[in-house]
C-alpha cells in the first residue's frame, strides 16, 4: 500500500527529482492494479465452475418469503419452485446445495460479494440489473395473463368481443390489457386483487386478467375451478443470475435447464408449484 | 412547492365522466323510486302492526339497518351467486340502494304516521271509511308532509352512497374518476371534479324533491 501512497498526485512536487519517481509510481500503481484485477477475475472468472465442484458444493440464494417460489414449509426448511430449480441444478453439477435465504432486496448483494454462487430467486431480467449481474436462460414463468375456465375457447385478445374479463382497477393487467383488446370488451375493474377473483370465482365475469402466481393460488384452493391460460398479457420470466464472466458455469446452468425442459423435470417443478404448465415460449 | 393543477385529464376523458354521472344519476332514479315505494309498505305494516308482517319488516328494518352498505352490497353481488340468483353490477346496486332506502325510509314515513292527530283517525271512523281508505285518503299525504325534509336527505345520503357501487366494478362518478385516476395519476383534479359533481348533484335532488313535495303531497293537510 505504500505505493499507491505515494503515487498520490495531489501532492506538491519541490524536489526536482519528481518527474522520475513519479513515473515510477505511476508504474507500480498499474502494477499492483493488474495484479488485483487479474486475481479477482481469476477467483469470479473460470475458476468459478471448478471451485464449486472442488468444494462439492453450490451456495444458492433462495428466497424464503415468496410462495410458491419460496417458502418455509412445516418443517422449517426452505420448500418451493425456486429450492427445487437449484437441487436440480446441483444435482446436473454433481454437486451439493446450500440455500442461503434472502430477501428481494439483498438478493443481488449476496451474489456479487461471494455469499452465493448462484440466485435462484424468482428474478425478473431488467436493463439494471443486467449492468451488474449476468441471467442465464429462463427458468419459471412469470407473466400476467387472461384467464378462464378450461372448456372456454380463447386464443387472442380479439376473441374477448362480447365477453366480460374481470381485472382490478389500475393494476398493470388493466393497463396493458387495454391497449390490447378492441372495443366491445366487458372490462369489468374491481378495487383489489380479492373481489377481482371473487368476482371470477363467483360467475360474475367469465375471464379474469391477474398473474400466473395467483392463478397457481387459486388452482390450489380451488381444483374445481382450474384457471387455464389463455392468453398473455405481459411477460417477465424469471433467470437464475450470476456473476458476470463466469461463461463455463453459465453454460453449464444453461445446460441442466435446457436438459430439465426437454425430460420434463421442469414441468413437474411448475405444475407441483404453479398448478399450470409451462408456457411454450419459455 | 406549489401543485401545478392539470385539468387536461378532464376534458379528454369527459365522456367517462359523463357516463359516470348518468350512471349515478340512474341508480339514484331507480334506488331511490323502489325504495321509497318500499318505505311506504315497510311503515304502513309497522303501523298496523299486522301479527306476522310485522316481525318480518321489523327484522327486514333492523338487518338492514345495523349492517354496513358494503357487506350488503357484497352479499347480494358475491354471496347471492352461491345460491343461484346471480345479479350483474348495476342490478345487485339498484337492488342494495332500494333494500337500504326501504329500511330507513320505513321507519321515517312510520314516524310520520304515528306523529298524526288523533283526531284524523276519529274523522275517517266517522266517515265509515275502511282502515285501507283511511290510510290511503287521509293519513299517508299529511304523513308523507310532515317528513318529506327527512326523506330528501334520506334519498341524498343514498345517493352519495352509491360511489360505494364502485366495489362491483359499476362504472358510476366514483368508479370513472378513481379509472381515470389510475391512469393518469391527476388524484387531485379529479376527486376534486368528483367532489363537485356529488355536491351539484345533491342540491339538484333536493330542489327536485322539493317541488315534487309541493306538487304532489304539501296539499294534504295535517
């Protein structure tokens, strides 16, 4: 540290012999920056992949306030769409998993100073957050949509004419959904999300416009009444985030997702959690 | 820091608004009409005190009015579907506005009733009218007079009341002003606008009311 001490260039030069020591410094500063930056790509960079397989295990930042992608169930460990998504991808690492429980908050934190290896937090992509952290493929859905019973046929916005689609009043639903459908949609906007599904649930409109997550809460309670996806309204899935310039564990995340989509791991983690199947664009 | 007071939300989007206040307007029309017809039973039963009548509309009268408007208004709108009579939005509002005016009404008109001389009640025996021909030719307009100031306000507070309709996705004033709200956050301006219209509203019932008292009911003496 002495080095970058002296480098200091606020520092008034009477000695006449500063041109050269400065030069020299300005040469050790560089130095010493190299080495840091290249120790620290080094312990984030390839050597990400290897050291959790070294250790044998991988730390995942799961959220424990958040069902059905994370909870704590009855015997105090963390149960969810998320805690299955990361045993999964231990499992496709050969590795074992640590949860470690965070918050909505701390969740990005936790990764970037080497808490976790991985967030596996229902964790929306946005702009932002891609400057710090890097996404992998998407793993769950997360979207807003239009729902309806089972035996109703709907494919598109335009199909809605003449029918009446409960949505509460100002939410995003109402918003987009109103730029989409054309005139002659029944909208019919309730004050909260609870009278909006009441409203559904009790035969007073025959679509309802909410997210995938109370839908999954309602298909719970309610098996009779199986919401089906019609149509989407706005979608934001959710990615596992890493650091950023770990290619080989991205790809290996990347890896034991696509391998869990294609045998079906994934669609039972989203039909036991969610109650509904994944959507095909996922 | 001063607010900067945007009315542009108004202008573009009066026909929401415009439709809002017919709304309001029609579900005071028709609450208001089912529920003072609903009264004047209501008191006329109280008055009487006909054995088993009575206890029904004193129950009825008592439900109604020791319940909040909004659990009656959630009752009839999500609770009554269980049963099979599933009303949309304005019908469940009308209905709830009418059942709420009804109870409250039914005990003003019964004081009207019960507020009249005795010596009317001697006139009509004398006259060997029936007791249906007393009540209807001689006791309800005197008693419908001496409350008629009662009634209007009654009828104004359900008015108002009826933003509460708002809840069942109606798009009355209320409804249409928090829509608009949410979506160009002008909180202020239009609750402000709202606000207005419920208090023009108001003083126009009450004139309209008002003549209709003098027009059809003032005539009958006390």
């Amino acid at each position: 540290m002495t080095g970058l001490g002296v480098a200091r260039p606020s520092r008034p030069d009477t000695s006449g012999r500063g041109g050269r020591r400065f030069g020299t410094s300005r040469f050790r500063f560089l130095l010493l920056a190299a080495v840091l930056a290249w120790s620290v790509h080094l312990r984030a960079g390839e050597g990400a992949l290897d050291a959790i397989k070294k250790a044998g295990l991988l730390k995942v930042a799961v959220p424990q306030d958040f069902p059905p992608f994370g909870s704590i169930g009855t015997d105090l460990k963390p149960i969810g769409y998320d805690i299955d998504t990361a045993q999964l991808i231990a499992d496709s690492l050969g590795v074992g998993l640590e949860l470690v429980p965070v918050t909505s908050t701390n969740r990005v934190p936790y990764l970037t100073t080497g808490k976790a290896d991985l967030i596996i937090s229902s964790l929306g992509k946005n702009p932002d957050r891609e400057k710090v952290i890097d996404f992998s493929s998407a793993y769950a859905p997360f979207y807003s949509g239009v729902f309806g019973p089972v035996d109703a046929v709907l494919g598109a916005p335009a199909d809605l004419v003449g029918k009446t689609v409960a949505v509460t009043r100002g939410s995003v639903e109402d918003l987009e959904l109103a730029k989409m459908i054309p005139a002659g949609v029944d909208v019919r906007r309730f004050e909260d999300n609870s009278s909006t599904i009441s409203a559904y649930l009790t035969g007073q409109s025959q679509f309802v416009a909410t997210g995938n997550i109370v839908a999954a809460t309602i298909n719970e309670h309610d098996p009779a009444k199986e919401l089906e996806p019609k149509f989407m309204i706005k979608d934001s899935p959710c990615y596992v985030g890493l650091n950023k310039n770990q290619p080989e564990l991205l790809a290996a995340v990347n890896s034991a997702i696509a391998q869990a989509k294609r045998d079906g791991r994934l669609e039972a983690i989203a039909k036991k959690w969610l109650r509904i199947s994944l959507p095909p664009g996922l | 820091m001063p607010y900067q007071f945007s009315f542009e939300p108004i202008y573009d989007n009066w026909g929401i608004l415009a439709e809002g206040v017919l709304t309001t307007l029609g579900l005071t029309l028709a609450g208001g009409a089912l529920g003072l017809g609903l009264g004047v039973l209501g008191a006329v039963v109280r008055f009487r005190r006909t054995p088993v009548q009575y206890q029904i509309v004193t129950a009825y009268v008592e439900m109604v009015r020791n319940t909040p408007f909004l659990i009656q208004l959630y009752f009839i709108f999500f609770g009554l579907p269980s049963l099979g009579l599933r009303l949309a939005g304005w019908q469940a509002s009308i209905l709830a506005m009418a059942l709420n005016l009804g109870a409250y009404s039914t005990e003003i008109i019964r004081a009207g009733l019960e507020s009249l001389p005795r010596g009317l009640f001697e006139a009509a025996a004398a006259l060997s009218l029936t007791p249906r021909q007393t009540l209807r030719l001689v006791l309800l307009k005197p008693a419908l007079k001496n409350v008629w100031p009662s009634l209007c306000s009654q009828v104004i507070i359900v008015m108002l009341g009826s933003s509460v309709c708002s809840q069942l996705a109606v798009v009355e004033l209320t409804s249409a002003a928090s829509l608009l709200q949410a979506r160009t956050f002008r909180a202020f301006e239009l609750y402000l606008f709202a606000t207005a219209v419920y208090l023009l509203l108001a003083v126009l019932i009450r004139f309209l009311l008002r003549r209709v008292g003098r027009r059809f009911i003032a005539r009958g003496r006390p």
